[in-house]
C-alpha cells in the first residue's frame, strides 16, 4: 500500500515591499485523493493547468513583488471565475466554476461522477473563498502601505484550442476588462513595452479581456488597477506532454515579461508617487 501524501495548503502567499501582487490562479496541479476517482483517467495528468509559471516569473522576489499561487488544481475548482458561476464571455464557449470539461470540450468527470450543487459549494467555500480572501487582504494591505496597488493576473494557454476560439492566439493577450479595471495609462506603458518587440504579437482588451479577478478587484477609482496577462505556453514550454519547461525559449520571453511587469509598476509610480 503506497503511503498517503499530505494534503499541500490551499495557497501559498509570499508577502513583498513594492505595491505589485502577482495571482497565478490556474498554477495548482493538485487534485485530492477523494475526489479522483470521479474524473476519468486523463485529467488526473491536468493538462490545462497554467503550467510553470512560478519559474517563469522567478523574477518577481527581485522586484519585491508578492505572490500568490494555489496548490490546487483548476480542475476542482476555477478561481478565475466569479462564485455565482456566471458566464464571463456570453455566446462563447466557457468553462465553469466546477468545471466539467477539458478545453478540447470532452466531459472530465465519469458518467454520473460530476459534482452536485452541494459538492460545487463545499469546493467554493474550501478553496474558492480562502484564495480570494488572501487575494484581497494582501491588495488591502499593500494599498494601506503605498496609497495604491497593483495586480496582475498571470495565465498562460496553448496556442490554438479550437474548443474556445478560432485559430492561433496571440502571443501575449493584455486584458482589462476593455478598459474598467486599470487606467488607460498602465496599460499603455504595458503595450509600448510589447511594441518594441514586434517579433511577439500582443493585443489588449481581444479574446481575452480579464476573467473575475481582474474585473472584481480592478477599481482604479479607488487606486487599485488589475491587468491580466494570458501568454500562449509556446513562448516557454512544450505545449503537449509531458508540458516541458524549455529555458532556451523561456530565456527569450523574460526580458519582456518582465520589461511589460516593470512598465506597469513604473506608471503607478509615476501617477501615485509625485
């Protein structure tokens, strides 16, 4: 009989100095012991998960920033989705709070196995609230120590899933809730970063425009300002299994990622800090 793995915290929070919080809702790759045996085999590999972004980002300790990253997977629960399960992209195919589908659209539950409305709560209050609990003290406290906070939603996708949209993704996708969520200025110093590099294709406020997070925490009249970044996992890692992380080509995307990180915080400073 294998020994029983510990059960890993809900999420895990690095405090930083500077008025930046970094939330990597889809990073978790943990599904509990209890609940596998309802998903059919495949999704126990959790495929679409936001995979490696920890060690793409490694460069916000020195930035000061604080992180935010949960251990469980997207696939027991979507933390980027509001908790009344409202579609965040209606007429487009979207996955749910509990969802039931991979992102090819196939059903990740046995026959029978999908979770009732009782257990879709139990999951909410589990790990759903304790995320957004922190997430919220943490922008609460930075804003009391600088005036003002920043968040970015960090995500990443494969390049086509033709499931949730047509053709191939741009490579860096800038969402703001088409405007609501940060001053137009933050995300225009986010897109010159982009523009000097035109050999990575970027877009602000396309398919992407900020799932929940951005758009609940997003307040600029009240000095917090959200952005989300969805980057196509091609930029970084192998898309299919085993879902490798390649430094070479991850190597050429830091720079810019944090080039993009760094334009945004410089702009807060600029507008908040004279």
């Amino acid at each position: 009989m294998s020994p029983t793995l510990p059960t890993p915290p809900v999420f895990q929070l690095q405090q930083g100095s500077v008025p930046l919080l970094v939330s990597m809702p889809h990073i978790g790759t943990h599904i509990p012991a209890d609940l596998q045996a309802g998903f059919v085999p495949q999704a126990l590999q959790v495929e679409d998960t936001d995979w490696h972004l920890d060690q793409l980002y490694n460069f916000l300790g020195d930035l000061g920033a604080s992180v935010l990253m949960p251990s469980t997977s997207r696939y027991v629960i979507d933390l980027n989705r509001p908790p009344d399960d409202a579609p965040m992209y209606p007429g487009a195919s979207n996955t749910e709070l509990c969802p039931t589908r991979f992102f090819n659209g196939t059903p990740l539950y046995q026959v029978g196995a999908e979770p009732s409305a009782a257990e879709r709560q139990r999951r909410r209050a589990t790990y759903w609230q304790p995320y957004h609990d922190a997430l919220a003290a943490e922008l609460a406290r930075l804003k009391a120590a600088h005036g003002y906070a920043l968040l970015w939603d960090a995500h990443s996708i494969r390049s086509e899933i033709p499931w949730l949209f047509e053709g191939r993704l741009p490579d860096l996708s800038i969402g703001t809730a088409s405007g609501a969520s940060a001053d137009a200025a933050i995300t225009d110093a986010v897109m010159q970063a982009c523009a000097s590099h035109p050999q990575v294709r970027s877009v602000a406020n396309g398919r992407f425009k900020g799932g929940y997070i951005t758009r609940h925490y997003g307040q600029p009249a009240q000095s917090i300002h959200a952005i989300q970044l969805e980057m196509c996992q091609s930029l970084y890692m192998q898309e299919e299994a085993a879902f490798a992380y390649d430094p070479i080509k991850a190597a050429q995307i830091q720079p810019i990622l944090s080039e993009m990180v760094c334009s945004a915080l410089g702009m807060c400073r600029r507008s908040y800090e004279k």
